[in-house]
C-alpha cells in the first residue's frame, strides 16, 4: 500500500476528534442539530489546526443521508460521506484560491449556484486561503454571498483574516480556531506514536511539540521526519539535531555563564554550540523563550507545575528564577530580541552572535537605572552597592565598579549620554535641535536646522513639516535619538500644513533685525564711514565663530552682540 503521512492518515472524520477546538464544535454541533446552519462559515486560525478539515465535516454532516439518526455527526458509512471522504462528490466543491484569484474563478461559481445540487441535499463550496482572492474577486462575489440560493453553502478558510473586505466578513458567520495546547498536542502526539507502535520519549515529545508551535499538522509532519531519521527509540538527542536546536541544558548554562559576566566560558559554550550544528538563529530563539520561561516563573510561580515542560527546564528555570531580578531579565530580554533581529540580516552569524553575547554581558552586570541615578547623585556609596549586589563574586563587584566609573566620568560614552537625560527637559524646539549639535549628529542636524519646519511643539511632541527631505527613515531616526537622550518617549508627527518655518528661516529674520540695530550703532556707523563700500555681514558670537570653524557645523543659534 502507498504510505500516508501521519498528518493525512490520522485527519479527524468526526467533530469529536478535533482537539483544542471545543467551543467551535459545540457551536457548529448545535446549529446542526437545531437546523440554523448559516449559508456563509469563515474559519480563521494559524496553520495546521483544522481549517480546511472542520470545513469538510461540516460539509459532510450537513449531506449526510443518516444525519438524524447520528445527532450531528457525519456517519462515514453513506454514499454522501464516502463520496465526500474519497472526494468523488460532485455537489462538495473545493477550489484553492491561492491558485485561482481571479474574477473569471469566481464567475464559474456564480453561474452555477442557480443549479441544484445533483444527489445532495446541499452544493457546497469550500474555498481555502480565500484571502487570496482579487479586489475584483470579492467584489463579483458579494452579491451571491449575501442572497445565495436555499441549497448552497459557503464555506471559507484563512490564515490572514485581516487582508478579507469587511464586505466579506459581515456576510460570514466567523470562527477562530485555537492554537492547540502543549498538553493536548503531546497526548496526541502520544496516542498516535501508540498505534503507530513508535517508542518516543517525552522529552522528545516536548521538542515536537514545542516546534510546532500549537500547529497539530505540523507536529504531525515533524513525527514523520523523526521516525524516518531514527532508528529505534526517538530521545531528545535526535529531536535536537533534526531541528538544529542546541541542547536545552547547555543552553541554560550559557545563559548562566551570560549573567555570571563570564565572556570566555559564555563565547567558548557558543563556538561548541554553533560547531556541532546547531543553527545560530535557533539558539537565540531558544535564549529568548528561556528568557521568557525564567520570567514567568518569577511572575507566575504556579507555572511550575506544569507538566508538560520537561523536567529539566522546570528544575533550571526555578534556580534561575530565584536568582535573577525583572530589571536584569527585562535588559536580557531586550537586548536579545534586538539582536535577534540582527541576526535576520547579517552574513556573517557568528561574528554577529559573539557581538551579540558581549554586549549582553556587559548590560547584565550593571545596576538598574534607579541605583545609577543615586550614585550618580552619591547618594550610595559604590562599594556598599557592590557588597550588597556582587553576590560574593569579586570579579562581578570589580566589574561593577568599573562599569559605574565609566557612567560617570567618560563623557563621549552613550550610556553616559542616555543615563544624563534621563531627568532632562527640553523646553522649544531650538532646544531640541540642539541636542543633534551637541551629539555630532551633523546630517540630521543641519536637516533639523534648514529643512524641518515646526507646525506645533510641546514636550514629549512634536508636529513637523518634512516635505523637503528625501530619507524616509527620517521621522524615525530623530524619533529614536530624541527618545534616547532626553530619557522619555516623544512623539513626532508628520503634517503637509506650510505654516511653520525652519529655524534657518527663523533666524534668518532674525539676523535681519539685528543688522539693523546694529546699523543703527554709532560705533559701527563710524567703521562703515571709515571704510566706504563695506557692509556688515553677519552677527555671531566669538564662541559660535570658533565651533564653526572646528566642527564644521553651522552655529548653533544667532545671537545679538554689538561689535
């Protein structure tokens, strides 16, 4: 006999055997028994957890000859269920609307709806990925979908139900399937390794089904591959080279290494890991769901208990758990996630990676910005910080205390930079332009100053007029770097009102008023009588004379002196 896969073979033919889905079969089961089927059903959910298949018991529950007897569900037995199951029945059409998204696809369904079904009680139609139908698609449909025939029905299945027409969605009786529980998934999995006669472990069993993320199809197809891989017993070992995952032990003991402030041991641990196979995004997939697990641990301590983590994670978690703080988790967390995102971009993945680790490293070990603040304002004493929070580890007092040095002598440094602004106010705009001057940010600068007029300002917010600058990261490259100095979100927002004036404009007008007072000086009337033909140019200090000539930036403001 040919061989079918798991995901195929074991497919549910009754309501009862969809797992993790129990609110949509009572619901579908009741408006059966009850006769209140809708005309129009959209399923929504992520792949693999029963779209397509809840769409076709439907479809035989409602053309099954032996319904009233069965309750609800479709009796497998009857021409109608055997011809639906072996999809011989000319009344269940199913189209793939990745495949065919035009109008002319749809039309064939419009012109044939008027005709009754064959030898069924209902025409039915089951359309998959319907959100891939054209713009011009949903539009020929709509009227048919709104007032079909007595004997049609509509069935549509989707992964992206946020790119269908509302148009769609109110002519539709929506369920969303459920991603299905971990338990659920690994009894399941369980079950069909059972008839299957397949010796799995659970710790391999949690592998799968962590993998598959909630998907029973996918947990299904990634069993297939195991026990095509595996010879005998399917363990966690071969779990963890199919998927090019790193060992989960090891990958809390880098983790560890990683909050010990331990740079060799952490980057050596990573080299073996990424040496042995195992992919590198993988592994900070894996940091940042540990991250999360050792989060929800110190939140939620019941979390503890359940079962279907293995046992390892649950013991290393607790211990892990009770000696971090939210604060250094959150850091983690947030610098992970970022380089995570790196890692999606860059060509060279572990000079990325070990970039990546040191910079964790160096973040873990300092205090939370609370204690940096007051021992900036000397407030606590440093050594009594480290007493208390080192631990009994010197080398991660002494880090510390060089970490803190750093913060607060070395000016050029940019955690200096954000740990200063953290109470800093900005009261105009000019104010804040002035930030991009004092950080040498030149280009934005000078975009800032003869480019970006200002329709409105308050702290926190800015409304701006960009229309003359060609770089649309733009609003988000101040965005970040405002956010970043002063120590506070700020909001900037984009208008096309022409209202507002650059600074460059501004001061412009400025300087124009201040040749003419200064015009007006008896001391500089007499320099223009002495030398005929001269003219006064500009109006400057001494300091802004002398950044300019230094920098190469313009002067930061024009202000009025006599000279």
């Amino acid at each position: 006999m040919t061989y079918r896969v798991l995901a195929r073979k074991y497919r549910p033919k009754l309501f009862s055997e969809l797992i993790g889905q129990a609110t949509i079969v009572e619901t579908l089961s009741n408006a059966i028994k009850l006769n209140r089927v809708a005309h129009a059903y959209l399923l929504t959910g992520v792949r693999g957890i029963g779209k397509t298949t809840t769409a076709r018991l439907i479809a035989r529950a409602l053309n099954c000859e032996r319904l009233e007897k069965n309750n609800y569900e479709p009796c497998s037995e009857c021409d109608s269920c055997k011809n639906i199951i072996s999809e011989k029945n000319m009344d269940v059409i199913e189209m793939d609307a990745a495949s065919r998204t035009g109008v002319e696809d749809v039309r064939e369904i419009i012109e044939n709806v008027k005709y009754k079904p064959s030898g069924s009680k209902y025409k039915i139609y089951i359309i998959d990925e319907v959100h891939m139908l054209s713009k011009n698609a949903f539009n020929a449909l709509l009227k048919t979908l709104e007032e079909p025939p007595p004997h049609i029905k509509f069935l549509f299945a989707t992964t992206e139900v946020n790119k269908l027409p509302v148009t769609i969605l109110s002519r539709c009786q929506r369920f969303d399937l459920n991603r299905v529980d971990n338990s659920l998934l690994i009894k399941h999995i369980m079950n069909i390794s059972e008839k299957e006669k397949i010796s799995i472990t659970k710790d391999a069993v949690a592998l799968i089904v962590r993998a598959a993320d909630g998907s029973v199809r996918d947990a299904l197809s990634l069993l297939d591959q195991a026990i095509a891989n595996t010879s005998g017993e399917i363990k966690s070992d071969n779990m963890v080279k199919m998927l090019g995952l790193a060992d989960r032990g090891e990958i809390f003991q880098l983790l560890d290494h990683i909050f010990k402030g331990q740079p060799s041991e952490s980057l050596s641990l990573l080299k073996k890991l990424y040496n042995h196979g195992a992919d590198t995004l993988m592994i900070f997939d894996q940091l940042l769901k540990l991250i999360h697990f050792i989060t929800e641990l110190k939140v939620l301590p019941s979390a503890i208990d359940d079962h279907s983590i293995p046992e390892l994670e649950r013991v290393k978690g607790k211990e892990m758990a009770d000696k971090l703080s939210i604060s250094e988790l959150g850091r983690a967390w947030q610098v992970l996630f970022k380089g995570y995102n790196e890692l999606k971009i860059t060509s060279h993945l572990l000079q990325t990676s070990e970039m990546i680790i040191i910079r964790l490293i160096f973040l873990s070990n300092l205090p939370p910005p609370s204690d940096l603040i007051k021992i900036a304002e000397n407030k606590i004493d440093k050594t009594d910080y480290d007493n208390s929070k080192g631990k009994g580890d010197p080398g991660v007092a002494t880090r510390k205390n060089e970490t803190i040095n750093k913060l607060q002598f070395e000016q050029g440094s940019k955690v200096s930079q954000e740990q200063s602004a953290i109470t800093k106010k900005i009261n105009s705009f000019r104010e804040l332009v002035e930030l991009f001057y004092k950080y040498r940010e030149g280009i934005l600068y000078t975009q800032m100053y003869n480019d970006v007029k200002l329709i409105g300002f308050e702290e926190g917010k800015i409304v701006i007029n960009i229309n003359d600058i060609n770089n649309k990261n733009f609003a988000r490259s101040i965005t970040k770097l405002i956010s970043m100095w002063t120590g506070r979100i700020w909001t900037v927002n984009l208008s096309d009102s022409t209202t507002g004036k650059t600074l460059a404009e501004e001061d412009l007008i400025e300087k124009e008023k201040n040749l003419k007072l200064i015009e007006k000086d008896i001391d500089i009337k007499k320099i223009l009588s002495t030398f005929p033909g001269s003219r006064i140019h500009s109006v400057s200090t001494s300091e802004d004379s002398k950044n300019k000539e230094t920098t190469g930036l313009q002067p930061k403001s024009l202000k009025r002196e006599k000279i």
